[in-house]
C-alpha cells in the first residue's frame, strides 16, 4: 500500500508517493522540482530508457489517481536522480538527502517486529552452528567425511540466514567497502577472450560466446563507473559487484553465454579488488553458489532487482576473523 510525503522546496509543495523501497512522482512534479518545463522532463525520461542506462518496466508504474479518467506514469528515485543529473538541478541533491531520509524512516517502522523475530530467528541459527564449528574440532570426530559435512554447514552460516531474510523481504543494505576498481572494457574483452579459448578447448563454447552485441559491455561498464551530482552512483565493492552480475546478465550485451560472461566477469572484479576471498581465506561464494545466484537472477522478475542487488552485497559483505 502507498503512501503520501510532501516535499517543500522554494518552488512551493511536491506530494511524493512512497510504495515499496522507493518514491514515485509524475512528469509534471519533476517539472516543478526540477524547475523545468515539462517537456524538458519527459525528453530526458525518454533518452535515459532509449540509451539503456533504466529499463521501464522496473523503474515505471501507472496508477490511477483522481481527475484522471487514465492511468498515470509515475517514476521512482532512480529515474528522479538521472533526470536530476541531466537537467543539473541542485535542487536534485537536497531531493535525494530528503527522500533517503523518508525511506528510512519508512521502512524501519513498517518491519520494526518482523525484523526483531527474524534477527532472533538468526541468532539462533548462527549459536548452534557455532557449537557445529566447535564440534569439528574435537579429535573424536577423525572421519574425513564429517568433517566436511560439518564444514560446509558452518561456512553457509551467514548464508541460510540472508535466505531467511530474502524469503522475508527484509534484507537490507549491509556495511560496505568504498571504492571498487572496473575492468576497462579491453581488459574485460580480453578476460572473456581467455574464458572462451579455455571453453572452447573442452568443446563447452561456441564462436558466438562472449560475441558482443553493439556497444553493450561498453555501456555497462561506463555506466557502473557514472557519478550522479558529483557522487558515485555505485559507490561500494560489493554495489558494484552486485550490479555489475545483474545487468550482464539481464541487459544481454553478448550474443550467447551471458550467465558465464557474468559469472567470470563478477569474479574477476572481486579479484581485482581483493575480495575474492574472506578474512579467513575462504572464498566468498562457490561455484556451486554462483551458478545458482546466476540462474535466480536470470529468472528473476524486473521488480525483484533491488531485493537481488541486496542479496549479492550482503553475501559480499566482510565477515571479520574469527568469527
């Protein structure tokens, strides 16, 4: 269910709808926002779906409202903040620090109880895993087996709890490593070039893999890298790494092999950044995980983006020695 904010600014009144993790407006409230004719607004939402940096159907939904005998598209922060960008509004910052803020706010009232029971819930799991990790460690316990079994049920400690919280809906943005350095697009042209010569070698690739389509790896990559009123848009290691999996594998730059184009191109990011491994020297995700987050984001639906993005960076997130 919405609801309705209102935002003051010099120009006078915004009534903004908050439905979801985001805020929505009308083309014509960007106009007053913005301070720029309407037709200025609705040039630049068109550019910014032709060019590929938004898809609609995730970043647009039409509702009825009164006065209207039709639908209304409303367009949430993300196409708010790009136009803001484009027309170089100041006006596009003070919005942004103001709706984060309602957000928050949102949200934390609306899952308070639900989130105490599913961090108890955690608690608990993570508890008797540690007394798992203990059990390891006891010499009665020799047979090669089970300590193996017993290790990959400790190591998905974290993990079974992020499910939990993802079946849920309430995973929310963990701590964050700034930064984060992309492959040019020759250098992932040539990491894709090694992936491909090695799985053509077994027979597991033919000459379309890895072919790009257009100038789409460029796009992409360009995109990641964007600033947005002087800010990083993506401003993490693990915001980066998160988007960078999703939009290879939902935006199609290749002719075939998109999944494994992702998957190669995610890892060597976080190689690249020295977070390929934990505090433990264990790496973040395996191949078995990978391949699996690679087909949930495949089949994934567009409005399930932002819950995705959260589930990769939390898996991402740096877990401290020792624990």
């Amino acid at each position: 269910m919405s609801e309705l904010q209102i935002y003051r600014n010099a120009a006078g009144a915004v009534e903004v709808r908050l439905d979801g993790n985001s805020v929505w407006l009308r083309q014509e409230q960007m106009a007053v926002l913005f301070g720029r004719d309407r037709t200025v607004i609705g040039r630049h939402i068109r550019n910014l779906f032709a060019e590929g940096e938004l898809a609609p159907e995730s970043n647009v939904q039409n509702l009825h409202i009164p006065g209207s005998d039709k639908p209304v598209a409303f367009y949430n922060l993300d196409v708010i903040i790009s136009v803001g960008y484009r027309v170089k509004s100041p006006e596009g910052v003070r919005f942004r620090q103001w709706a984060t803020g309602v957000l928050r706010e949102h949200l934390t009232r609306g899952y308070t109880l639900s989130r105490q029971r599913l961090e108890t819930n955690a608690r608990e799991l993570e508890a008797a895993l540690l007394l798992v990790r203990q059990t390891a460690r006891l010499p009665e316990l020799s047979a090669d087996q089970g300590r193996g079994l017993v290790d990959i049920v400790s190591r998905y400690a974290q993990t079974f709890a992020l499910l939990q919280r993802y079946d849920e809906g309430l995973l929310t943005e963990p701590a964050t490593q700034a930064g984060g350095c992309l492959p040019t697009p020759a250098e992932a042209r040539t990491a894709l070039a090694e992936l491909k010569a090695g799985l053509q070698a077994r027979g597991e690739a033919g000459e379309l893999f890895a072919r790009e389509r257009g100038d789409g790896l460029e796009a992409l990559l360009g995109n990641l890298d964007q600033t947005a009123f002087g800010e990083p848009v993506y401003a993490s290691v693990e915001s980066k790494a998160a988007h960078l999996l999703y939009f290879v594998i939902k935006n199609h730059p290749f002719a075939d092999g998109n999944k494994r184009s992702a998957a190669y191109l995610f890892v060597d990011f976080l190689h690249r950044n020295r977070r390929l491994l934990d505090a433990r020297g264990e790496p973040v995700i395996n191949d078995i995980g990978l391949a699996a987050l690679c087909l949930l984001v495949a089949e994934s639906a567009p409005a399930q983006k932002e819950t995705l993005i959260r589930l990769i960076m939390n898996m991402l997130a740096p877990v401290e020695a020792g624990k």
